[in-house]
C-alpha cells in the first residue's frame, strides 16, 4: 500500500510540475505580479499536499510592507511552505540558478535572488539588491544558517546579509520550522542534508505517509540602531530560546562554526 501511494504521488507531482512550467511559461509574461504571486500561493500549497504535507501555523505571519522574513533551513519542501503562505522572494546560492527546471521556475516564478557565495563582491551586490527589493515593499527570505541541518539542532547563523535589514529599518521575522510524524515526533524523512541527493530526500518524502510541518512566526525584530552581527545575534538568541521552549534539542555550533558575530 505505501509504495502504490509513493507512486501516485509521483505521477501527481510530475504532473503538478509539468502544468507549473506551463503556467509559467505561457501565463505568467501576460499577467500582473499580484496574479502570478496568487498563481504562485496556490500551486505551492498543492505541491505541499501532493506529497501529504500537513501544514500548521503559529504566530502572526508578516503583513504588508518590506520584511525580512529569517527561518530555519531543513529541507527544500521550506520553501514550498512559505510560498504558500505569503508572497515572498528567497535569496538563494547561485547554484540553485543552473538546476534543471528547478532553477529556471525559482527564477521566473519565485523571483529569486541568487547569490554567488564564492565572491565577496557578489555579496556587496546582493545587499544592494536586497535593500532595493525591501524599499519596494517586498518580503525577502534567506536561511542565515548557509546549509541545511537534520532538522534537530538550530545552526550558528551568518550575519552577512541582515545589513539589508540594518540598512533599510526593514523588520526581521524570526520563523522556526518543525517537520513531525504523524505521532508528533521528529520526522527525519523531511531533512535535505549533508551528502543526500535531492532523489533521495524526494522518495524519503514520498514513502512517508504524511509529514506535519509547523511553521512559528516569532515576533519581528526592529533592525534600528544596530549592526548587522548584533542584528543577527538578536534574532539567533531569539529563536534558539523559542526552539528551546519547544523542548527540541538545541545543540549550539553544530557544524563547527562559531556564532553569529563572528563576522
């Protein structure tokens, strides 16, 4: 029965997929952005269900106007649940930019900002865009851990690009992200990490019979007055003291970086 149901949800999904890049490619140019961003909602939330994702949300999620929105890194599905959610655009490592299809819709659909971490002056380019999108109005997400873990430890964040934040006045929204099974415990087959193939994580998802994903909007963080290590510290300590209450391991410098400050 488990293996029928992998194999339906992989035919649905392919087929989910298939109509997005149509959508995308034939729809999108003759559309305004909010149609396609509510094209964008609604096609996220039925990719979530097609690979039996229950979603739960806790906490006020951002209304209008420029944010930062900050989470938790754990599995390529995170981006799904926040497109879902909200209109957003991601700021992503600019290999994603060069996988086939997968890049192609980030790009067109999402409108994703691609980061070459490699070059210190792609970065300074990235801040620049990234403050530009925030006076615009728009929600920006980016995952300051750098990588994905297994979805049990919360990893040191990198500061860098919270001085769009800083430059901008733009609030920070802190989000947790939870992938549980069906009894409420750690669901490991949601985690994307270390040397495992996106084929991987996908029949792991596929095979699961359903994962709970619970997604905690943090008070937001005002970014006045303060620099882009003591920003990204604030909202580090912020949601590591609410992963704690969540009574979730909170193992700290997993990974062997140091912590936010570090630069």
């Amino acid at each position: 029965m488990t293996s029928l149901r992998a194999v339906y949800r992989l035919l649905a999904l392919a087929m989910h997929w298939l109509a997005g890049t149509m959508i995308v490619a034939l729809l999108f140019p003759w559309l305004d952005r909010g149609r396609r961003e509510r094209l964008l909602m609604r096609w996220a939330g039925r990719l979530l269900a097609i690979v039996g994702v229950r979603l739960a949300v806790r906490g006020q999620p951002p209304g209008g106007g420029g944010a930062l929105i900050v989470a938790n890194h754990v599995s390529w599905l995170d981006i799904h649940l926040l497109h879902s959610l909200f209109p957003v655009r991601f700021v992503s490592k600019a290999e994603v930019r060069a996988w086939p299809l997968i890049g192609w819709l980030a790009e067109r659909a999402g409108g994703t900002l691609f980061l070459d971490r490699g070059k210190k002056s792609d970065a300074r380019r990235m801040k620049t865009h990234m403050a530009e999108h925030l006076r615009a109005g728009d929600r920006l997400a980016l995952f300051p851990e750098g990588t994905t873990s297994d979805g049990r430890v919360l990893l040191p964040f990198y500061p860098g690009l919270f001085q769009a934040a800083v430059e901008t006045g733009a609030p920070v929204w802190p989000v947790l992200i939870r992938y549980c099974a069906a009894d409420g415990n750690h669901c490991a087959a949601a985690a994307y990490h270390g040397e495992m193939s996106l084929l991987t994580s996908l029949r792991a998802v596929l095979w699961q019979p359903a994962i709970h994903a619970d997604v905690r909007f943090l008070p937001a963080v005002a970014a006045a007055g303060l620099s882009r290590r003591e920003l990204a510290a604030r909202v580090e300590a912020l949601m590591r003291a609410a992963w704690a209450a969540d009574g979730r391991d909170n193992a700290p410098g997993t990974g062997g970086r140091p912590p936010a400050a570090r630069r």
